[in-house]
C-alpha cells in the first residue's frame, strides 16, 4: 500500500488533485488527463521512483493501478538483479 500512495500522491501533485480522491481504477482520462498530462506524468513517476518506462510499457497502462502493478515489478526485478550482482562480486549463489 505504501507503494500505492506514493504513486497517488506523484499522479495527485502533476494533476493539481487530492490524493483521496484518485481510486485503483481510475483511468487518466477519468482525471481529466489529456495526452501531454499522461507524457507528463510518466516523466514525474520516472523521476519519483528512479526508473524508466519505457513508450510501449506506458501506452498500455491505462488506470492507477497498471501503473502501480507495473512499477512495482520494476523495482522487485532492479533488487534482485542488485541481489543477483553482489552475490556474483562475492562468489556466492547458493542463498540467492
């Protein structure tokens, strides 16, 4: 859930709404986001969360939801590589 809130707070400041109003499945255009918002917004969770995401990932999410699911494989992937990688610099698997 902290996950959640952190994105609704990121979509709540770029679109000038309050946090408690935006639910999972709420749609941008239901926000009343055009194009260049969703461009926008997209650029403001990069910027949040540290990630890229890429045009094609980002033209199929379409609610709060899609975004939060997605981000949120985002980073349990970049940690296991990060686990992946100090495990290799230490010549250990076996506790992967």
């Amino acid at each position: 859930m902290v996950l959640e809130s952190r994105v609704k707070s990121v979509i709540a400041e770029y679109l000038g709404l309050d946090a408690d109003e935006i639910y999972p499945d709420a749609s941008f255009e239901s926000l009343g986001a055009d194009y260049l918002d969703v461009v926008g917004l997209f650029i403001s969770l990069e910027e949040e969360f540290g990630i890229e995401i890429p045009e094609r990932d980002a033209n199929r999410m379409k609610t709060v939801r899609d975004i939060t699911w997605y981000i949120r494989c985002v980073l349990e992937n970049e940690a296991h590589k990060s686990r992946i990688n100090k495990k290799r610099k230490e010549g250990n698997f076996h506790d992967l």
